[in-house]
C-alpha cells in the first residue's frame, strides 16, 4: 500500500551507526542522552520533518554518517558523478550546506559533476573538484584565467554559471570542471 | 506553493480495530489431553485441556547451609537421590559437639543430583496438572490433539502499536501506569502470568525483572532504544521477524518517553483483569470480547482456518482536511491527539528551514501547529 516515507528509508542499518560517530558533529551535547530514541524515532516515522535548527543538525550528522557508510545513495563511482534528488534537497536545505555535507562525507577524486535528479529531467549544478595539493598553507587556483591564492585545508565554493569551465590547481593539469546553480566546489582539505 | 493545487496526505495507522472476528490459539503446556472438539461453544472460564507440567528445577547448596565441604554433603542428605520430598520435611542434617544444623525442603520436588564440586542439590519441581482455560467467548475451529492446540473462533478488539518484540503470549492485563515511570520494584510475583502496562517509558531494569518474575507481556507507550538494543533486539521496523527476549513487548507511541494515547489508554482501562493476547513482533494486542451474546454473532461467521502467518495491517496514505482526527509522531507534543481545525493554504518555513505546510490542531488541552508529515490520521 502506498504511504509517506521519506529519505531516511533509504538508509540501512541506522541502528548501527554508533551514537558516538553521530554525536561527535554536534555543537550541543544536550541532545546525545536521547540521541539513540531520536534515531529509533526517526527510523519508525521516516517521513517527519525536524522543526527546530537543533534538530535539523541532528538530522544532518545522521545523514553525514549515513552516506560515510552507503555512498552510492549520492555518488557514483564508475560516473564519478554526485547525484541528488528534488527529495534530498528540501528535506536538507539549503542545497550549500548538502553538498558541503556530501564533499566531506564520500571519498571524491578529479572532477565529479553534481547533478540534480528531477521527476522529468536533471540538471547540472555544478562540480566538485579535488586533486593532490602542494606543500604550504596556500594553493593558486586559476579560474577560467583568472588566478587566486586559496587556503589549504578548507572546502570553498566559487559561483560560477558557465556550463565548463577550466580550472588549475596548484602543480595539477589544467582540468575542465562544470559549472551552474551551484558553481565548482573545490575540496582543499589535505586526504 | 498554493494548497488548491496541492492535495495533504499523511499516513494512517489503524490503532484500535473493534469486532473483529480472529482465531486465538490455546496450547496445553507439556503432556496431556484436549478436552473439546470441533463446534464446541466454550466460555472463559470452560477447561479446554489438562496437561502434566514441570515447571523445572531449584538448586539448594546444602553444603554451605551444612558448614562442610561440597565433596562431604551427600552424606548428611536425610531422603535418597530419585525419591520425592515435600516443603518443610527434612533434607539435609547434621549434628555435632558444636550443635545441630538442620536443612529443610523449600519446595515440593524429586531430588534428582548433587553436585560434589559445587554443594548444589539439585530438586526437580513435581509435575503439577496445570487446566488450561478458554479465556474467551468462542467456537472451537480447529483441534490439534499432538500438539496440544486449539484454534478458538472469537470477537476481538485488536489493538496496534507502533513497534515490539516477542512471540505471542497472554495472560491478565493490568494496568500499572498508563502516563507514568514504573520503577522495577513495582514488579513482582503478582505480575506472573500478567501483561502488564508499564506507563510512558520501559527501560531494561524493568524489561529484566519482568522476565524473571514470569510477566507474560508488557505494554508501553514508549522504550527506552538502547536499552532494548543492549537486550539483543534489533530497532529497525523493517528487521522484526522472530526476535524474543522472554517476554512480549509492544510500544504503542514510539521510542523515548511518550504517555500512552488517550484512544488506547481507555481501551486498556476497559479491559483491566480480563484475560488478553499479545503478540509483541507484530506488535499486536488481541482483546476478547467479554459479552457472550458475541457468540450469537460467531454463529453467523465462517473464519477459515489457516496456518499462514499473520500480517498485521498495513500503513496507508490518506487524506488529510478540516475535522481529521490525527496523532503527532514528532516532538513537540509527541503522542498528543488531535482534531485538525484547519489546514494553512500557502508553506511556512520552519527555524529548521524545511518549507512545509502546516495544519493547525486542536487538542484536549490547546491549539497548536504542526507540519503535516508530522502526523498520522487515526
């Protein structure tokens, strides 16, 4: 019979997530005593909605941990493509703060495109870009010719709507990455 | 997003299912003999079967009520190995220019071994001829004489939760706390062969003691998660087949605490010392009707006798307007009951930032808004 679900029952074995991989991404440790009833619940009732912002960053460090575990629910490999659906987005808003969740979750290398799944059509939003960095705090990104020195160790967003765009990091060939919605996302972080 | 181009939905759960016509299962325990047939009418409290039971065993260190070592107590023991001994007669006795020490039988049973290494005596509950009673209103359908079976057609209410562990078991419903917190010395020998309903929240002392002292069943509004996974049952909703712990265990709101809700809590007050079935991996609770004019119905009813597994019903989408009686499944007011009054006609985004519709519903003691995934219809 048909009834409401929601994202949450897409992912398997949420009782085995241990609490502490989901409370350590908590600002608050207030909620980590009813943490595990909270996941319980959330797995009885996939189809609720958090009302609070405590509860949303809950929800977003289940679904961090989730993705760690199953990362073929956003990303696939073989097309090095991150896919997210219409559903994914509003029950996670806002879209940046997702995909930032996705690049630090799921182990992306070279240029992965970022589409968004639609009922009728998808979209390329963008892309995130991650490759081998040098020595040194900072690294010199060029953007469509246009060069800037960005800090290591970070994830940064450069908006950009062109659909290709090329790009060069540091020592790294010149890559062509995508643009859109969201721009190209550059992973930064030293792996 | 305008309403008139968008139609609310929200799950509905059946929670309370009246006159329903099912067949309970009474099984002898042990060896013995079903005392009805096919087409018997039967009471509650008609004997439908005798069995010869032994309900196991009790150990007794004789050797330290004796002050001797385990390889010497056999030798003070007062009554064979093999033979029967009743509470009170003597067991064990010892006497020396120190004093007497005397070791009575705190039970009715066969002395079956001792153990020279430990000083345990072992004794063996004598069979008891244990009746066993309809329990309800009913046709005799089915009669299985080898395996001590028998399927008896009645009229239920059948009560459903949200979630539980454990096979199906019966016994008297008593109600202990409908919206409290039962401490575990709240449980004792008077629960044996009871269901119990334990309040808002059961946490593993109370699940533990419960098991020991015999409860049959528990019913609460919510379990404490990891306190039930630290028993070895699994949480997930889709992962209950055949889980048991000893006992049968059915939540009726969800995990944490939450009160049980007012629709079930009456039903429980109604049927408070009658005799009940529950079934806690279906999380499914069978009430018999106490009316025995519900025979005059199962006269009229063909119920087809099958050994396929049941399936409790399933949830289901429905819509969702102005007078819908609904239940909220997400905190704030978690298991709170409800009558939506009315239904807003453009989204509102919550502090959370999800965009979402909101009903606005009147309960008992306020009025209050909810996002609609936020409910399920009852």
């Amino acid at each position: 019979m048909p009834k409401l679900t929601g994202i949450f029952s897409n992912f398997k074995d949420l009782d085995k997530i241990p609490i502490a991989d989901i409370s350590r991404w908590l600002k608050s440790q207030d909620k980590v005593r009813t943490l595990e009833d909270f996941v319980a619940n959330r797995m009885l009732y996939p189809q609720t909605v958090p009302i609070t912002s405590s509860d949303m960053e809950v929800d977003f460090a289940i679904f961090r941990e989730a993705i760690t575990r199953q990362p073929n629910l956003v990303y696939s490999e073989s097309q090095n493509t991150i896919f997210i659906t219409h559903e994914l987005v509003i029950r996670f808003p806002p879209l940046d703060k997702l995909l930032n969740v996705i690049v630090k979750s799921v182990s992306i290398r070279g240029v992965a495109k970022i589409v968004l799944k639609e009922q009728k059509n998808t979209n390329v939003l963008g892309s995130i870009v991650s490759l081998p960095l040098p020595q040194g705090d900072q690294v010199t990104v060029v953007v469509g010719g246009k060069s800037m020195n960005l800090k290591v160790g970070i994830v940064d967003i450069i908006h950009i709507t062109k659909p290709k765009i090329d790009l060069k990091i540091g020592e790294n060939p010149l890559v062509m990455a995508y643009g859109g919605k969201v721009g190209v996302i550059i992973d930064l972080r030293r792996k | 997003m305008n309403l008139y181009e968008t139609s609310i939905s929200a799950n509905m759960r059946p929670r309370i299912l009246r006159n329903r016509f099912v067949h309970v299962k009474r099984v002898i325990l042990g060896l013995g003999k079903i005392l009805v047939k096919t087409g018997t009418e039967v009471q509650p409290e008609d004997v439908i079967g005798r069995s010869n039971f032994t309900p196991g065993f009790f150990a007794i260190n004789i050797a330290q009520k004796l002050g001797v070592r385990p390889s010497e107590g056999l030798k003070f023991l007062q009554r064979p190995l093999g033979k029967a001994i009743y509470t009170g007669e003597l067991l064990a006795f010892k006497k020396n220019f120190l004093g007497k020490k005397v070791v009575t039988s705190p039970t009715d049973g066969l002395i079956e071994f001792y153990d020279a290494k430990t000083g345990d005596l072992r004794l063996k509950y004598l069979p008891k001829e244990v009746p066993l009673a309809s329990g309800v209103y009913g046709c005799v359908d089915y009669v299985d004489p080898i395996k001590g079976e028998v399927l008896i057609k009645a009229m239920v209410t059948e009560v459903l939760g949200v979630f539980g562990s454990g096979k199906e078991r019966n016994g008297l419903l008593r109600v202990l706390s409908l919206d409290g917190l039962v401490q575990k010395d709240q449980i004792n020998d008077e629960g044996r062969q009871h269901v119990l309903v334990v309040g808002s929240v059961l946490y593993a002392d109370v699940l533990k003691k419960a098991v020991g002292y015999g409860v049959t069943g528990i019913i609460t509004g919510g379990i404490n998660a990891r306190d039930f996974k630290s028993m070895g049952v699994s949480i997930d909703p889709r992962r209950r087949i055949g889980s048991d712990i000893g006992v049968s265990v059915v939540a009726t709101e969800g995990f944490g605490h939450s009160p049980i809700g007012e629709d079930l809590a009456n039903v429980f007050k109604e049927y408070e010392g009658k005799f009940v079935f529950i079934n806690g991996n279906i999380s499914q609770i069978i009430l018999p009707s106490n009316s025995s004019d519900s025979i005059l119905a199962l006269r009229k009813i063909y119920l087809p006798v099958t050994r396929a597994p049941i399936v409790p019903p399933e949830v289901s989408l429905g819509g969702v307007s102005v007078g819908t009686q609904i239940r909220i499944i997400w905190p704030p007011y978690f298991g709170a009951h409800g009558k939506v009054v009315a239904v807003d006609k453009t989204v509102t985004v919550l502090e959370s930032g999800i965009a979402t519709f909101l009903l606005t519903v009147e309960t008992p003691k306020q009025k209050i808004k909810v996002p609609y995934p936020n409910v399920e219809i009852i």
